[in-house]
C-alpha cells in the first residue's frame, strides 16, 4: 500500500514539476527577447550615424550571443523617407526555427550641415 502510494504522488509531483519547467521556460525565452529587442532599440537610437551607415553595410547582418538562451541575428537597414529623418530598420531573427523574427523602426533625426552633431 505504502508503495503504491509513493508511487502515485511521484508521478503527480513529476507531472507538476514537468508542467512548471516548460513555463519557466517559456517566460525566460520571453524575458530575453524583450532585453534584445530593448537593447537594439537604445543601440540605434543613440548611436553616431556613421556607425549605423557601417553596421547596415554587407546586409547589415550580426549574430549576437550575448544572451546564450536567445541566440539570434540582428539585421539593420536604413532609409531616409524625408531628407531630416533617417530610419532605422531592425530584424532580431532568433536561431531557433520555433520563435517568429521581430522588427522594429527606429527614426533619428538628421543634424543640419555644420551643426555640432552632424
């Protein structure tokens, strides 16, 4: 009987703690992937435009594995929809097939010829 019992609540305690694991799992794959897309986001926003022309150069490609458990690709791309604006294009593409690529926008304003910041 005793064992029988031990039996049942170590199954029912696995299946818990199965059910708990693939969560976890699910929400630290969430968490990093917002810390990329917040990271990239201040990247672009804040970086020197003749960074940006460098790394959107040769497809603008980067893998980045500073979060080992989202490894994923940053591409960036820019326009320029109005000559006072250049925007920036972000795709994060996860390494991971499962996980969908995400893309953000962000617009920088362009400094007028001879300013400080140009």
């Amino acid at each position: 009987m005793a064992v029988t019992l031990l039996g049942l609540l170590a199954t029912v305690h696995s299946a818990v703690t199965l059910q708990y694991a693939v969560r976890a799992r699910a929400v630290a794959t969430g968490v990093d992937r917002a810390a990329a897309l917040s990271t990239a986001v201040d990247l672009y926003a804040t970086r020197p435009l003749a960074a940006i022309a460098t790394d959107a150069e040769g497809g603008g490609c980067t893998r980045v594995t500073i979060l080992p458990r989202y490894l994923h690709d940053r591409c960036v791309s820019t326009t320029s929809p109005t000559p006072a604006i250049l925007r920036v294009r972000i795709i994060i593409r996860p390494v991971d097939p499962a996980l969908r690529p995400d893309t953000l926008s962000v617009d920088r304003g362009l400094a007028a010829a001879g300013s400080l910041f140009s």
